[in-house]
C-alpha cells in the first residue's frame, strides 16, 4: 500500500476524533470585537496536549491587545523537529466575526446535519485547525519524516488585520519557516489575494434642536454627500482590472455607520468606516492619498454651497492597511504538490488563482516567505455562508482536505 492510501486510512480511521475536536473549538465563542479570545487558545492547548501535540503558548501583552481593538490574544505554535531541512508552517485563524441574525443552528453549537457541521468559523477557519492538525497527525504516524520541520500556527487576530497574530510571531522571531499555508477553501490554491484600506471618517456639524434646524450643522447631511462621492468611485474602479485570474477589480464599501443623539436632534457628528479593496497591481500609498483628496475635495465643495458659519469639516483615520498578497517564486513546490494531490483526491482539476478577500497570509509573503492559501471548504465563499447566518462545512470536504494536507506535507518532507 502506497504512503498515500496509508494517510488516507488513518484520516478515515480518525475522522470522528477529527469532526469532535473541531465541534470542541467551534462550542467556544471568539467574536471578534469583542476579540476576548484567549480562553479559546487555552482549550486549544489543552485538546492538543491531549493528542501529545505540546503547544508553546505566546500571550500577547494587554496594551498592545487593546491598542488594537481587542480584549486577549495568546497565540499557539506545534512545533515538530525531525530533522534538518524545510520549515513549513500551517497557520488558521480563530477569531471570527460576530454571528449576527437570520441563523437557523445554534452558531455555536457545532450542529451536524445532512452531512454537514453547523457553526460560526466551521468554514473560516477553526475547521483548518482540525484540518491540520489531523493531517500533522497521520504524518507522524503513517510517513514518520526525518527530514525538516512542521508549525502549527494558531492564531487570533485576522479579523483586526492580523498584526498581534501572526504579524507579532514574526516581528518577535517565534517563527521564520521557509514555506507556509494558510486556512482557505479547498477547491483551490489561492496564490494571490487583494490588499484592503479601512479608514474611519467623523463628520462634524453642531448638534440642535430639529424644531430650529438652522442653529445647528447636520453632520449627516455632510456625510451623504462624502458617502455619495466615495459610491460614485466604484464605476471608476471597474475599469482598472486585475491580471491575476480570480480577482476582478478594486471596489468600496462602507460598512458601518453611526451618529447622532435622538430622533428630534440634529446631528452633531456622523462617522462612518469605509472598506477599500486593492487589486495587487495598485499602489497602497496612492489609493489612500487619493481617498483623502477625494475627501478633502468633497467637502471643499460642500462648504462652498453653504454660509461659512455652516461649514462642516472631517477627521480621517487610518484603521488597516493590509497590503495585498503576491505570489512569491519559492511557493511553487507548494502549488505543485498541493494541485497533484488535491485533483487526485477530488476527483478533478483544482486550480492555482487569487481571491478578492484580504488574509494575513501577506504578513508572511511580505517577508520573504512563500505562501499559500489552502484548507477545509466548498467552492466559494457564498457557498459557505462565511460571515453569514448558518455558515457551515461539508464533511466530506474537511476529511478530503485533511488528506491534500497530510500527503503534500508527506512530499515536502521526504
């Protein structure tokens, strides 16, 4: 029997282990904000020291945590020595976004049905924690590698931009692999992926009673013409196309918008927080230099049409600046190793392309360390209801997965 057909037994020999471990990390709550996860760590921790996978345990300092928005962080690396050699590091996330309304399953309930697992992060991405665990697992046990190294990388701050996740591992020297692959969809292998801008804009007026509207500045009224003014960009943005198959053009969005005091009060001050998508052609510096102009400009023009005693003006904030991921030339014994086996596994062709979301995968490709998008999921990510009510995962798709994983890691380390 071949190395391959032996990882695959021992996957499905495992699997209910597998699917109860990953129910285990999605009962555990990580909505990010409020981003108090550190209690799922620790359970992390303790379920891996119980299948004799010793995690060493980085608890990022409060400051830094709450500098960013967050409540606790305590990131978690496997390390696996069998000899010198390569360096491969499996990273996933587990924060995730709030669960929010319209669910049908308890989002943290870890719910199967029909096949598939139910629950906030079973497709983004604690389900990789599974997926790579167990294939570290069937590695160990079926290939028993003397050659290189294995990282699992558990870590908590993607949803923020990453920078006290991964971001910090590396900037304090707990990791430095030579390859790296990162929690994703399994019928591709994401090479690339967009860059994304968020910026937070307040726009001041003077608050007044609404019985007297022009004592006071609507803010509001400030912020629909820089709201329209920022929408009009999009037919802008979809004349510049991207080269890299999967990823179309830039586009804005503005995702969350607060203020005001009461119903019969005009409002004083309105902010909104606008999301900016990169295609890996542009220039970061120069899409957020044209942003603010276009800002600037806006409400230069507002303030034109108004006395200036009514003028309203605006505080701009940068929040994130994730640069986009390129492919890097060393990532390709990955590419070729994980196609090979996840189109024998499948039953198909899986195709190497990028994605128009934004991960911290870039934290590690911008410093020089090739890496790849690939883990436990369907087609697409509307397939999986990420960020959406009733996100879930199909089995089959996690035990499939988990077999690409074990046998490519197989190959990088013979």
């Amino acid at each position: 029997m071949s190395t391959d057909s032996q990882l695959d037994q021992w996957i499905d020999a495992h699997f209910d282990e597998q699917v109860k471990f990953l129910q285990a990390l999605v009962r555990i709550p990580t909505d990010t904000p409020p981003g108090n996860n550190t209690p799922h760590a620790l359970k992390t921790a303790d379920l891996l020291a119980q299948m004799g996978l010793p995690c060493q345990r980085y608890e990022v300092p409060e400051a830094e945590v709450k500098a960013q928005g967050l409540t606790s962080i305590t990131n978690l690396i496997v390390k696996r020595h069998y000899g010198e050699g390569l360096v491969i590091a499996l990273n996933a996330h587990g924060d995730v976004v709030p669960p929010g309304e319209g669910w049908t399953h308890d989002p943290y309930g870890g719910e199967i049905v029909d096949g598939k697992i139910y629950g906030r992060a079973t497709a983004v991405s604690k389900c990789d924690f599974s997926t790579f665990t167990f294939a570290l697992r069937a590695l160990e046990a079926v290939a028993k590698p003397t050659k290189g190294q294995v990282e699992l990388q558990f870590t908590y701050d993607e949803e923020f931009g990453g920078e006290v996740g991964p971001g910090w591992l590396l900037s304090h020297g707990y990791t430095k692999p030579d390859l790296m692959i990162a929690a994703g969809f399994s019928y591709q292998v994401i090479t690339a992926h967009n860059g994304c801008l968020q910026m937070e804009v307040t726009v001041h007026g003077k608050m007044a009673h609404a019985a007297i509207p022009d004592s006071g500045i609507d803010a509001l009224q400030g912020a629909v013409a820089l709201l329209n003014a920022l929408y009009a960009q999009n037919s802008l943005y979809q004349k510049i196309t991207s080269a890299v198959e999967g990823i179309s053009h830039p586009y804005l969005n503005v995702g969350l918008i607060q203020g005001g005091t009461n119903t019969n009060v005009i409002p004083g001050t309105v902010a909104f927080k606008l999301d900016r998508r990169m295609i890996p052609e542009e220039d970061p510096v120069q899409v957020e230099a044209s942003i603010r102009k276009l800002l600037e400009d806006t409400v230069a023009a507002y303030n034109r049409q108004r006395d200036p005693s009514h003028a309203i003006h605006i505080d701009v904030r940068r929040m994130l600046m994730a640069h986009a991921m390129k492919p890097l030339p060393g990532n390709k014994p990955l590419v070729d190793a994980l196609q090979k086996h996840a189109s024998a596994v499948f039953g198909e062709a899986i195709p190497a392309v990028g994605t128009p979301l934004y991960t911290d995968v870039r934290l590690y490709v911008e410093r020089g360390i090739p890496g790849v998008i690939y883990g436990a999921g369907p087609r697409t990510v509307l397939e999986s209801h990420a960020k959406r009510a009733d996100e879930r995962l199909d089995l089959e798709d996690l035990r499939k997965a988990t077999k690409v994983i074990a046998r490519t890691l197989a190959d990088l380390l013979h």
